[in-house]
C-alpha cells in the first residue's frame, strides 16, 4: 500500500515549526522554566500543523542544502520575534527593579531559575503577577495571533531582514525606562519624599540619627503602598500585549 505523502506541505509545516519553538523558548509566558521543553516542542508542532494551511501553498520544496538554510532563517526569525516581546515585558521586572532600590530590598536579591530573573523581592513579584495576568486574560493567545500573521509578511522559505528588529529594539528600549518609572512612579515619588523628610530630620535634630532609621521606614512604606502599584498591573500587562503584537506585526514586516 503507497501512502502518498505531500513533501511540499512537510517541509513548510517543519520551517514553521521551527519558528514557533525559537519564539516560545523566549517569549512570555512561554519561556517560563515551569513549562517542560518537550511541552514547548510540542506545542510548536501543534501550532505549525494548524498554520500549514497558510505557509503550505505556494511553498516549492527545497533541497537539502537550501532546506538547512531556510531551518537556520526561521530559528533566528523565532528567536528575533521572541526576543522583542520580552523586551517589551521586560518594563515590569524594570519597575519591580526599581521599587526593589529604593525601597531597600536591593540587598537581598537572588535568582529565579524558574522565571530566569535575578532580582530582588518585587522584581520577581512583578515577574510572576505579569506571567499570571497574561495567561489569565488570554493575553497568550494575542501573542500568537501576532506570531501568526508574521507567517504572513515573512513566508517560511524568507528571511526576516534584521534592520527593521534592530530598529524596533532601539525604539523598545527607549521606551522600556519610561514605562517602568510610570508603573512604579507614585511608589518611587513617596520614597522620594520620605528620604527628604528623614534629611530634614536629620539636619533639625542630628541625635535621633534619622538615616538609622530609613530602612525600616521605606520598608513599611513600600509594604503598604506596594499595593497600589499591584492593582494597575492588569492594565499595565494588557498595555503591553497590545505593544509586544504590534512589535510582533511590525518586526515581521
């Protein structure tokens, strides 16, 4: 009995299938450790096989050589694309970075090999609530519908061209420091003002040795606030599932 078998379609759904592993083995929340490799491959061999009725058509089968080629492209084209999500979450862990400093929890940092960030109590608090937001609110899935119209600008025997990523990255970036002061922002102002009242305090009255007691003073406060800053994560992290699609779209193009 001859099994006829579509060599066009394999090809095409194997390139796509190495894109979308490249992307989920860095972009969130499917970087997270927590998710095995063999989940992450198979989940990418999934996703090819439900996008082989996009990359399929049209596609001519390659030859070896051209085949490895075209295997090497998709990898960087994944791992380009996964890289520019993660810049663009990466505000979060930037705005628990700096409520991590100026709130004194800077020294007791330590590495997360699950969530792969090192960082102190918020960094990873931000990290862990962002990754619980984005699969609770189906942000996931945004994020590949993104990855899946890249196969539209892109096809899986092209190459991304590397100027457009590198641009996009610049202007990530510089937007990365500005989201993550504005999402920390009313915390850092009132440990901005706590450390001039300890100053005042110490200039009106040197015995009390007002810096002694800074650190138990910005602590509570940053304990108390912290809060505040928690509750406009969700807004925060669908903020961002809209940039880390568009990045996805225009990286692509």
């Amino acid at each position: 009995m001859d099994i006829p078998i579509d060599f066009a379609w394999l090809e095409a759904t194997g390139l796509a299938a190495a894109r979308i592993t490249a992307f989920l083995c860095l972009a969130p929340p499917f970087s997270y450790r927590g998710f095995p490799t063999r989940i992450k491959a198979a989940l990418g061999v999934g996703l090819a096989v439900a996008m082989s009725g996009t990359v399929a058509p049209g596609y001519t089968p390659l030859d070896s050589g051209a085949f490895l080629l075209a295997l090497l492209a998709q990898l960087v084209t994944g791992a380009l694309l996964g890289f520019l999500v993660t810049v663009c979450f990466a505000a979060v862990q930037s705005a628990g970075g700096l409520i991590d400093l100026f709130g004194g929890f800077q020294l007791a940092q330590a590495f997360d090999p699950q969530m792969n960030v090192s960082g102190a109590q918020f960094t990873r608090l931000f990290q862990m609530v962002a990754l619980a937001l984005l699969i609770s609110s189906n942000g996931y899935a945004l994020i590949l519908a993104g990855l899946a119209r890249s196969f539209s600008a892109v096809p899986v025997d092209g190459m991304l061209a590397l100027e457009r990523p590198a641009e996009l990255l610049i202007d990530t970036a510089a937007q990365l420091l500005l989201a993550a002061v504005q999402i920390a922002g009313p915390l850092l102002l009132v440990l901005f003002l706590a450390d001039i009242g300890l100053g005042l305090v110490s200039r009106v009255a040197p015995a009390l040795n007002a810096f002694a007691m800074g650190f138990p003073v910005k602590i509570m406060l940053t304990l108390v606030l912290a809060g505040t800053v928690i509750l406009a994560l969700p807004a925060v992290v669908s903020a961002l599932t809209e940039d880390a699609v568009g990045l996805l779209i225009g990286g692509a193009r």
